[in-house]
C-alpha cells in the first residue's frame, strides 16, 4: 500500500513514526521503572514483615518446646537412683513441676520412669492434677493432658478425660511418641507433646494450647494497606490449608487451596523451605503482590500479601504527563520533515526520467550528473548501465548470427546477465558436441544389432561383438566372457578373444567376485581402469613389441538385473566417456542376445534328448508285448491247476471244520512247540480258558506269561521231554491270562518230534484254579486256627447274635473255660454287661458300614480295668452276605500308659520351647524396629521350627547402622541356642568393645564362638558354627561396609546387581588350617540404591516342578526384577514367588532375608 505514497510523503511519515516511537517508547520506559521502584519497595515490606511475624511466632513455639524439654529433663528420662530432687530445694526453684518430679526411695522401681501408673496411689495422682493445673495456669495453656503410648489418658486438667482415650484429631500420640511435636492448628487450638521417657509403655506429655495469640500476631496489618492480609499456611502434597482468620473472609471456616492451583504457588514455595517474594494470585482470584517465610521446625510458613491495585493506584498521573510532553514534539518534528524532503525531490525526478526511457528499451546517448550527493552518484551507475546493456546486446546479437566465437566480457563476477550469456554459448557448444557423440552412438547401436541378428551361436557373436567394438572404440585388445551355469557355481567362460587385428585362441575362467572380471560380474557395474598390473595383460605385438595398454575397460552383460557374460577391452589411451557409454549400451542388448541364443541352443538340446527316449521307448514296449504273450499262456496253465487244488482244499476244509468243533469244546489247551519253545499250534480252546485268540498265540515263545515262580519248572518240562521222549511229564504253574490275572495250570507233555505229522513237543493244559483254591482255603483255616488258640488277642467270632467262637484268651481275663462261651447268645453269656453292650454295638455298626470297624473299648477283668484296641472283621457267605463278625480284642493298656506319659512329656517340652520363643522374639528386631530408622526396608523371617537357627541382628550406634543376617548350624532349639551366643556377642563386641570394622567383628565373633564352645581344645567333638552377612551403614554418607562368612551381598546401584562374596569360612566350627581373617568391603551407594543379603534357607527351599532348589540365580534374578519397587511390595514378591515355589513340599531351613533402600 505504501508504493502509491510519494518520497516527500514517505520521508515525512518516516519522520513522525520514528519522533512517536521515541515519545512512546521513553515514556512507557520512565513509567516501568517508576512502577518497579515502587513494586520494589513494597517487596521489601512485605518480606520484612513476613520474616518479623514468623520470627514472633517461631519464639512463642521455642518457650513453649522449652517448657515442654523443661519437663523431660527434671526427672521424667532420668532412673529414680540417679536423680532425686529433694521437695525443699524444688520449691525453690518455682517449677511448678518440682513436686511432682521428687522421687523417693521407697517408691523407687525397674521402672525408667515416674510416671508407671500402674504403681501410683489416688493421692499421688490428685498431685499430679493439681501440678498440672499449676502449670496450666502459669503458663496460660489451654489444657495439659498425660497419656500413655497407646493414647490412654491417665492424668488431665480436663475434667472427665482421664482413663479415656485422647482425642486425637491427628496423628499427635504417634507424632510425639518419636519426640518432640508440634501439630498443626485445629479450630481453635494446637497441640504440643513430648515423651517423657524411652520405654515404650511409659507416658506422653501432651500441652493443648489457644490459637489466638496466633491469631492476634497475623491480625495486625500494620503496614499492610487496605487491602494487604497475613496468613499462616500448613499442608502437603495434596492440600494446604490456610490457619488463621483472614481480613476478607470473616468467620472461623478454614480455606483449602490445592498445590497444583494457581493460587498455591507461593504457599508451596514457602512450605518448601523458601524465602522470597513473586507476584501471585491469591485464594479470592485477585493479583497480588506477596513475600513468604517458613516457620523454623515446623510445617508451617508465613505469606504477607497486598492487593496489585492497591500497589500501582499511584502511577496513573504520571503516564498523562509523560504522553503531552511527547505530542508537542511530534508536531515540531512534521514541520522540519517538510522543508528537508523539498530539497531531495528534485534530483531525483531528473533520474527517473532517464530510468523510463532504460524501461522502455531505449538506451540514451549519455545520462547527464545533476549534483554532487548521492543522487548524482546514481546518476553516474546509471550511466555505466547503459553503457554496459549496449555491449550485451551487441554480443547477443553475434550469437544469434552463430558466431559463438565473438569476443564479449562480463561487467563484473556477478554481472547476472553477462555471465548468462557466457553460459548460454557454453551450453549451445555443449549441446553441438553431445548431438554428435550420440548419433555417433545410435549409429554403432544399429550396425551391432545388424551383427547381432545374424548369429546363433555363442562363439560366432562373441567374435563378430569382440571384433566390432575394438574397431568402433580403438582398443587393441578384447575378450567376451559368456556365464556357464550347468554346475554347482556359476562361472565366466571366455568364449571369444581379440588382439592387434587379429583372432586369438584363449581361455580363462573366473569365478563371481574372482578378479576383475569376476568383480565386476559380482557387482553388475562397470569396471575402468587407467592402472594396469605389469602381468595382467599377456598378449604383444610384433608390430608395437612389448608396449602394454594403459587403460582397461570390464563392463558386464546385465539384463533384467541377470548377469550373462562380460565385455573386455584394453586401449593404449584412456576410453572416453562416451565410449564407454557406448559400450555399456551395447552390453545391454548383447546380453538379451546372449540369454536368447542359450534359451535357444537348450531348447534344441531338449529336442534331441527327446527324440532319443522316443526311438528307445518304442523298442521297450516291444519287448513288453512279448512278454505279455508269454504270461497269457501262464495265466491259463495256472488257473487250471488252481481248479484240481480247491477241490482238494474242499475236502480238509470239512475234516478241519469237524476238528475245529472238537477241539473248541475242549476242557483242555492242546499245544504243540518246536524244539526252541515257539508255539507252532494251539487248540481254539485256548480262547474261552485263557482269553487269548490263536494268532496271538502262535508263532510266540509263551514261556513269558508262565508266573517267576514256575518258569524253572515250565523249562525243566521241556528239557526232561527233550531228554526223554518216551516219559510224559506233569507239572503245575500259574498262567497269566489275557485280563492280566493268574490262573492255575497242571500240563501234561509228550515228545512227537518224531512223528511227521506232528514234529512237535505236545502239552495237554487245564485250569486247576478252583482246586488250588479250595486246598488254600483249607490250609488257611488251619493256619487260623493255630494262630488264634496260641494268639495273645481275644479273639471272638460273632455269628447272628451268638458266640460261634471264643479263643483260650478268654480263660485269663474271666477265669472260665472258652467252651462256657461257644453257642451261647451274647446277650446271656456270662461277661460284664459293659462289655457284652459294646460288641453288640460293633456288630450292628459293622452291619451299618459293611467294613472293617477299629476301635477301642474299656474291659473289666479279674486282672483290673484293661483297654482293648478292637478290630472288627466282617465275614461274608457264597453270596457276600454278612455271615458272621470277628472280633480280635488286643490288649493296649500298658501302651495307653505309656502314651499318656509321652504326651505329658511332649507338653512341658512344646511349652518350654514355646517360652523360649518367647525369649528369642522378645530380643530379635522386626519390620518395626528396623522400619523407625530405615523406613523402605523389609525383614522376610519364616522359622522351620517353633524357634530358630536363624536370627536378624541390628544395632545402631550414633550415625552407624549394624544388620545382619546370621544362620546358625541347624534349625530348631539347637539352632536357638546357638543364636543367643551370637546375638549377645555380637552386641557386646558393638556396643562394649566399641569396634566398628564388620571384618574385624566378624573376627573377634569367630573367636568368641570357638572360645565359647571350646572348639579350641584338642579333645573338641562340636562342629557348630554360623554363618553371617554383616553390613554397617553410615545414615549420613550412604556408605556400606560389609564382611560376610559364606554369605553374599546383592548390590543394586543404578539398576545393576553387583554380588559381593563373603570370605569361604564360617564363624565357629573349628580352627581351620587355612583361615585368615574376614575382609571388609567398602560400598558408596546413592538415592534409589538397594542391598539385599539372606540366610541359605531362601534358595535352598526345594520345590518347582522337578523339586529341585530355588537357587541362587533365580534370588538374584527376582532383586533384579523387583529392586525399583517400594520395599512393601518387594516384601510380598518376595513371600509369594518363595511361597510358590515351595508348594506342598516341607520347609527345608529356616529362611531370612533383608532387604533395604535408600
């Protein structure tokens, strides 16, 4: 838009743009800084302000931290033996506390501590209050309350409070139960407390205080404006609540603002720790100006603020003046733009004349200089332009003549439009000279194809190809490669050679990538080559003598990315581009020649193989038609004698029928065996007595299915029958019939093998199972028999409802004679009712179940009250009714004695192991104990046993944390005791020698378990040691010190594992040979960083599908695996995949594992 505009109106517009933008731009600069002095200098107040208030109330909490400390430290952490306050020196001293704190002999005790209520009598306790209220009153508190740990208040200046527990609205009796604790503001009131001794059912002091002396500090705005307020702010990740009564909110509600809001910015600085001031918004939405300050040893921090309106409401005034200051000078500054554009407009109107004339093509004589200035200076290039379009347009003039020969020179290096004609007339020469080198080209192209269409062979193209190219492009030598591809690997055969005007006879081959030839067939590119090993080329000229080409050209035959030869050719110059070009074309449509003639030569090749299994082929099927006349007159030979053979085979069908019959109703396996034992017949009676068919029969050895008992037996028949054949033999084996079950044989053999009919070793079996069975029966009622009269048991046969049976045991416990029992009915035989009673209800229970009953019942006897242990046995018929029950009565009464005496044993040892468990879980440290100073950390502690072989061992001593995990040898009481010496050892070598070296305590334990257990004596028969892995952490460096007695380190830093072995002796067991003294291992671990160290139990724990051990890898595979885990989860990760693993099979040691972050 500004083209249409005139110079003189341009200079002018220029003029008042620039004067406005300096006007504005100095004024709005005067106006910022005036604005931040002033921004500045309320900056400075507030902050000031913020830290006084904070410095108030951080004073009111010290006197009241030094109140509460007052009260520790006269008396409450002291033992009653070493601080007592006599009451007069008490009074003295104005401590409202002093009485209380008195303590007496008489009412000294184990106790730490005054304050064990339990031991306090109700007049002791109403001194309490009153010192209480005492102390309430001198110190303006709200109330003082006495708790015990688990919030049970057991003294208080609030009436009704005590013996209820206390009202905690936060977590103050947790808080305070680690020391001293402020909590945050509640309505009206906030509490402070303190422990007023180290044991853990001991007493808290708790102060309830009034919040408006709190209150009264932040409500003074002095200084704070209109619209400026203080506010007291306490929170964390997820609210900050804002404490005290704000000025624009009257009421008592509380104000919540989150973090993440825009308002909470400041607030989360300034509970970060931070001191300082920003522009903010505050908890109405408005802009602000604010200072903030922390409240030192608390979660609380201060925020003086005031209103930006209120800040800036002075600077309005100043702004008008700066703007009328700066409107008077843009109207001087249009006024002088005027005249000076009047002086500049002239000239130049003269120049532009001239420049419209160039315009339009017409190019002046001379262009005339006006002035001196700069104008008159464009004047003189103006000048020098037309002087140099005349010299162009006379050089582009003889260049469309065709005189590309014409003399011109640019202007200049960048002269653009000389420079384009030089380049024009370059590339229209350029353009002349490629024409020619590719008609030159198409024009080879053609007379090739010419030579190429008239040959069908290989060798005759590669010698008119070879040929043609040498002459086309001045080689001297060349060659024609074709590819062989009828064997395992693809060759280069060279078929044609070319030199000095003259055919030759060569040969070479190489193979893909093999030389340059093979190089370039490989890589399917052209290969030139202006440097000529001295042994590359072995042909000469007699003409030109031992002269040797100085440039080699290789380009392969490729078409559709197939490689069918190459081209080789050698010049005493080097080939041209375009010759080279050329020849590239050429292989292109070469190789399309070559493919086709071998396509062609192959098809004949097929041709004549064809032709050739033709004529042979026919011979054969000749030979055949003989054949089959031959086999016709067979044929019909053949069938004639199959006629005269079925009426034979007829014939012993019917006699084989008739003996099929026979010899299937057989009671009797006839069997006929060669010499070896294989079966060569079997009758079909084989089927219903054993199961099996014949053809699973014939043709085996049977000897197999003969029992282990009777296979001696079933060989000696053989042998006997083979050694006589007269004799018949006769023995009797058990046989396994085809269900799998054994049935009784008795076989009677005969030797045939002289009869031509038979020649065989004939065997008559039959099943013999029932008899066998009725002789055993009999045998075994015998045996029973004898058994039960020289039998201890009373035995009694039962038989409906009367006594079919009684053995002579009877006589000894009733004195009488069995045959004043047998026949007789139960219910009138002559025996205790109590004991007739209970077999009547054994063998209706017996009938119930229909199974053997075991049970046990009381018998009165001449020989005192007895206990039995009763087997009832039920006897079923032929058709397995109930038939009779046998009672058989055994005597246990000395063994109930005896088991009573076992079980009162096994109760007093299961309960001094189990206070022995007591003990040992009274001393070890748990999650609890160790999560206190080490919160991500975890104990994973599982005893085999009721008590435990393994133990976790932790101390702390100032800044120095000492764990370890120890396993003694064994598990169970053994290993407990063996525990308890290395627990106090371990304590005493820590805490009374002092020593801080985990190598050297590892040392000094060894030595201490050896001395204890007298391992260092000759005549020592235990072998009872431990082993440990013991780490001391520096809680201020994070640095690790570890020693370990067969026991590894896992280390997890940045998220690789490093396992640090323990030395590869154990603590105790002996002094070894080679033993030196454990190493210390130093570790410096950073933020994030983790150790895990165990007993053996954990990857000793046999499980898993093949029952084999956790093992090592599969630990250190699952810390790798759960390391970046809160130590929480890694607890159940690592409970569960050890609980899995496990299953049902038994714990196989005690299992301990730590696991710690940092």
């Amino acid at each position: 838009m500004n083209k249409r505009f005139s110079i003189r109106t341009k200079i002018t517009g220029l003029v008042v743009v620039l004067v406005a933008a300096a006007v504005a731009i100095s004024s709005y600069i005067s106006f910022e800084v005036s604005r931040d002095s002033l921004e500045e200098r309320y900056q400075e107040n507030l902050a000031l302000l913020a830290g006084n208030k904070a410095l108030e109330i951080e004073l009111m909490l010290q006197r009241i931290s030094q109140n509460l400390q007052f009260a520790q430290e006269n008396g409450f952490l002291n033992p009653p033996d070493e601080y007592e306050v006599p009451a007069e020196e008490a009074s003295e001293s104005g401590d409202p506390f002093a009485d209380m704190f008195t303590v007496s002999d008489e009412t000294s005790t184990d106790d730490n501590s005054f304050l064990a209520m339990e031991t306090v009598n109700d007049d002791k306790g109403a001194d309490i209050v009153a010192m209480l209220m005492s102390y309430k009153k001198s110190y303006e508190l709200g109330d003082i309350h006495l708790t015990k740990r688990n919030g049970v208040v057991t003294h208080s200046t609030r009436p009704g409070l005590t013996d209820q527990n206390f009202p905690d609205p936060g977590s103050i009796i947790s808080e305070t139960s680690n020391g001293l604790f402020i909590s945050e503001i509640y309505g009206k009131r906030f509490f402070a407390g303190i422990p007023l001794n180290s044991a853990t059912d001991k007493s808290l002091l708790i102060f309830e205080i009034n919040a408006d002396e709190i209150n009264n500090i932040l409500s003074d705005t002095l200084g704070l404006g209109d619209s400026g307020e203080l506010l007291l702010v306490s929170g964390n990740e997820e609210n900050i609540t804002i404490l005290n009564h704000l000025r624009h909110k009257p009421g008592d509600s509380v104000e919540i603002v989150k973090p993440t809001s825009r308002s909470g910015q400041s607030l989360v600085r300034a509970l970060a720790g931070e001191k300082g001031e920003s522009m903010d918004i505050d908890y109405r939405g408005r802009e602000v100006l604010a200072a903030y300050h922390p409240i030192a040893s608390t979660n609380w921090a201060i925020v003086a603020k005031i209103d930006s309106d209120e800040v800036y409401a002075s600077t309005g005034g100043t702004f008008i003046k700066y703007l009328v200051a700066g409107m008077l000078l843009l109207l001087s500054s249009v006024f002088l733009s005027l005249i000076v554009s009047r002086q500049l407009i002239n000239p130049l109107i003269s120049l532009k004349s001239n420049l419209e004339l160039l315009r339009n093509g017409i190019l002046p004589e001379k262009i005339d200089q006006i002035s001196e200035d700069e104008v008159g200076e464009m004047a003189q290039n103006v000048n020098q332009l037309n002087e140099s379009l005349k010299a162009t347009a006379l050089f582009a003039q003889e260049i469309g003549e065709g005189n590309f020969d014409a003399d011109y020179k640019p202007v200049s290096d960048s002269d653009a439009l000389g420079n384009a004609l030089i380049t024009m007339r370059d590339n229209l020469i350029e353009a002349e000279k490629r024409d020619k080198e590719r008609n030159w080209i198409v024009t080879g192209v053609a007379e090739i194809g010419e030579i190429l269409r008239a040959s069908d062979n290989l060798q005759e193209l590669g010698d008119e190809v070879i040929k043609y190219i040498i002459q086309k492009i001045g080689a001297v030598q060349g060659a024609f490669y074709v590819v062989n591809d009828d064997g395992d690997e693809r060759i280069l055969e060279m078929t044609s050679s070319y030199a000095y005007s003259r055919k030759k006879y060569l040969e070479a081959k190489f193979k893909f990538a093999e030389g340059l030839v093979g190089q370039a067939a490989a890589e399917k590119d052209s290969v030139l080559r202006t440097e000529i090993p001295d042994d590359y080329v072995t042909i000469t000229s007699g003409i030109l003598g031992d002269t040797k080409p100085g440039c080699l050209l290789i380009v392969p035959l490729v078409a559709e990315e197939n490689v069918y030869g190459a081209l080789e050719f050698a010049g005493y110059q080097k080939f041209s581009n375009s010759e080279v070009k050329f020849v590239e074309e050429l292989s292109v449509i070469t190789a399309r020649t070559v493919f086709n003639i071998k396509v062609n030569e192959r098809t004949r090749n097929l041709l004549a193989e064809s032709q050739t299994m033709s004529t042979e082929l026919q011979e054969k099927q000749e030979i055949l038609r003989q054949n089959a006349e031959e086999m016709q007159a067979t044929q019909e030979e053949l069938q004639r004698s199959n006629q005269r053979l079925e009426e034979q085979i007829e014939e012993v069908n019917y006699t084989q029928r008739r003996m099929q019959i026979l010899l299937e109703n057989a009671s009797e396996v006839i069997t006929i065996y060669d010499e070896d034992g294989t079966i060569k017949y079997v009758s079909p009676s084989v089927e219903p007595i054993l199961g099996y068919s014949q053809n699973e029969i014939i043709g085996t050895h049977d000897i197999e299915k003969v029992h282990s008992d009777g296979q001696e037996a079933f060989k000696k028949l053989f042998n006997r029958l083979l050694k006589k054949p007269d004799e018949q033999v006769t023995i009797q084996y058990e046989y396994r019939t085809k269900e799998g079950e054994y049935i009784w044989m008795e076989a009677t053999g005969s030797n045939f093998l002289g009869n031509p009919a038979i020649r065989g070793l004939v065997i008559n079996s039959q099943n013999i199972t029932e008899r066998k069975r009725a002789e055993a029966e009999q045998r075994m009622r015998s045996k029973m028999q004898a058994l039960s009269e020289n039998s201890p048991d009373l035995i009694t046969r039962l038989e409906q409802g009367v006594i079919s049976y009684i053995n002579p045991v009877i006589e000894e416990y009733t004195g009488k004679h069995p045959e004043s029992y047998i026949n007789q009915p139960v219910d009138q035989a002559q025996l205790n009712e109590k004991v007739l009673e209970q077999w009547l209800s054994i063998v209706e229970q017996v009938r119930a179940e229909d199974k053997t009953l075991k049970t046990e019942m009381d018998f009165p006897s001449e020989m005192g009250e007895r206990i039995m242990q009763v087997n009832a046995i039920p006897e079923y018929d032929e058709n397995e009714s109930l038939e009779s029950v046998l009672v058989v009565s055994h005597d246990i009464t000395e063994r109930k004695h005896i088991e009573l005496e076992i079980q009162n044993k096994n109760k007093k040892i299961a309960d001094s192991i189990n206070y022995a468990k007591r003990i040992q879980n009274a001393i070890l440290p748990d999650n609890s104990v160790i999560t206190r100073t080490l919160p991500d950390s975890f104990i994973l502690y599982k005893p085999k046993d009721v008590v435990s072989g393994d133990f976790p061992w932790y101390v702390e001593v100032n800044d120095a944390i000492y764990i370890a995990a120890v396993d003694c040898t064994g598990h169970g009481v053994p290993g407990a005791l063996l525990s308890l010496i290395g627990y106090f050892l371990l304590n005493d070598i820590v805490r009374s020698r002092k020593i801080s070296d985990p190598g050297v305590i590892l040392d000094i334990l060894d030595e201490g378990v050896t001395t204890t257990l007298r391992q260092d004596q000759g005549d020592s028969q235990t072998k009872d040691g431990m082993d440990i892995a013991l780490c001391r952490i520096d809680k201020k460096s994070r640095k690790v010190e570890f020693a370990g007695a067969h026991r590894p380190l896992y280390v997890m830093k940045k998220g690789e594992m490093d396992e640090i072995k323990g030395n590869k002796f154990a603590i105790g067991g002996g002094i070894y040979k080679n033993q030196t003294n454990f190493t210390s291992h130093q570790i410096q671990l950073s933020k994030g960083d983790s150790i895990f160290f165990c007993s053996d139990g954990y990857p000793d724990q046999f499980g898993g599908p093949q029952n084999r051990k956790f093992g090592p890898k599969r630990l250190r595979q699952l810390i790798e695996d759960m390391h970046d885990k809160p130590m929480k989860a890694a607890y159940k990760a690592f409970d569960d995949q050890w609980e899995t693993w496990k299953g049902d099979e038994k714990q196989t040691d005690d299992v301990l594992l730590i696991g710690i972050k940092f």
